[in-house]
C-alpha cells in the first residue's frame, strides 16, 4: 500500500514525464482532522510561467485529498483497517477513498463575460472533450453568474471538472491514473487555449514560484 509521499512523487514524475508545464504546488495540513491536501497548478505550453498577469491564463488544477487514516494505513498495513473498523464501530471503506480531481479555469474575454452566455460556451467545451473518455459522467461544467445592483449580469467565471479515481493504493492503479491525468492535460490544455485566451501576460498579478514538492 503506497504512502501519501510515494503518490505524490508518481503523480510528479508522470507530469514532469509529459512535460506539463507546471507552474505551482501547494500542499497543507489540517490542523483538526490532520488530513493532507495537495494542489498542482498547470499552465498550457509555450505560456510564460513568470507573469506576472493581470487575468491569469488558462490553467488546470490537480487536487488531492488524503484523509488522515490512509497514512496510519499506508504506513502500519491493511490490519490497520480492523482496528479502525472495532474502534469506531463501522467498516472502512478504502474504497473510492480518493483520486486526482482535475479543474480547468478558463479565461473570458470581456465579451464573453458580458453576453453571459453559458449555455453556448458550455457546448463549446463539451466539442473540445468530445473525444475524452467518460465525459457522459465524468464532465462538470461549472458558470458563475455575478449580480450587481443597476448593472447587468457577468459571466464571472467558467470551469470544466475531471475526477481520476484511484480504487486502492497499489502502484499499478496510481500509475494508471495519474498517466491518464497528464495525458490528457497534454492533449486539452492546447486545444482549450485555442478557444480561451483571454489571459494577458501583463503588470498586474505578481507571479508564482514553482517548487518541486519535497514530498515528491
């Protein structure tokens, strides 16, 4: 059973492999239930990584929650598991537990926000995934509509979800996930910034640092 370091260095290396272009890692602890989390942001390639932006271009988002009982697990074994099951009284599901959860962020341009016009551009995308595996269930196409008083409504952000289930923490099907993740962020993240654009590589926004993960 792989720990959450030995996750986070396949997923790593399997984009470094696919030479995503990435320009950001984060990762926390909570300091309650003492669960880890892990966010990897993506530029598409070719896109000056330095900034700094005043709208920040498209880019995806790979998210990660490991809830803590996978780290006693990982580390002291699947018996672990009936110590949990006797201690709070129900079965461990380790099951579906947790997968890389894949977000673009699309940039509008000032039109688009202004038309407001979500239905059209949600098509657009369903096109560009058109050849994607799943997208029958695996595609969440998420619009915020902002309200102001005396003004009109403004599309203020659009973005597309994937999920990457990992059914247990065996290397083989880690592998087998974060491969099909960095595979298809080589092959939409071009094709997305053909159709949204609208980041400007300008004064505004200070730009971020990409750090390898010390944990990979």
């Amino acid at each position: 059973m792989l720990t959450y370091e030995q996750l986070i260095s396949i997923l790593i290396e399997e984009l470094e492999r696919q030479q995503i272009n990435i320009v950001h890692t984060q990762e926390l602890t909570d300091a309650h239930t003492l669960g880890r989390s892990l966010h990897v942001t993506c530029f598409p390639p070719n896109i000056d990584k330095r900034g700094p932006w005043v709208q920040l271009p498209l880019r995806a988002v790979i998210s990660l929650q490991w809830p803590a009982e996978l780290t006693v697990i990982s580390l002291h074994g699947q018996a672990m598991i009936e110590t949990f099951n006797q201690l709070v009284g129900q079965p461990i599901n380790t099951r579906n537990l947790l997968g890389f959860e894949l977000t673009y962020h699309l940039p509008l341009s000032h039109a688009e926000q202004a038309t407001a016009d979500a239905s059209a551009l949600a098509k657009k995308v369903i096109d560009l995934f058109a050849d994607q595996p799943d997208i029958e269930q695996n595609l969440d196409i998420n619009a915020t509509i902002q309200y102001s008083v005396n003004q009109e409504p403004v599309l203020a952000q659009l973005t597309v979800t994937r999920q990457f289930p990992i059914l247990r923490l065996d290397r083989d099907l880690v592998e087998e996930a974060a491969i099909a993740l960095a595979i298809e962020l080589r092959e939409m993240l071009p094709r997305l910034t053909i159709v949204f654009h609208a980041g400007q590589n300008e004064s505004g926004l200070d730009p971020q640092l990409y750090l390898r993960p010390p944990t990979a």
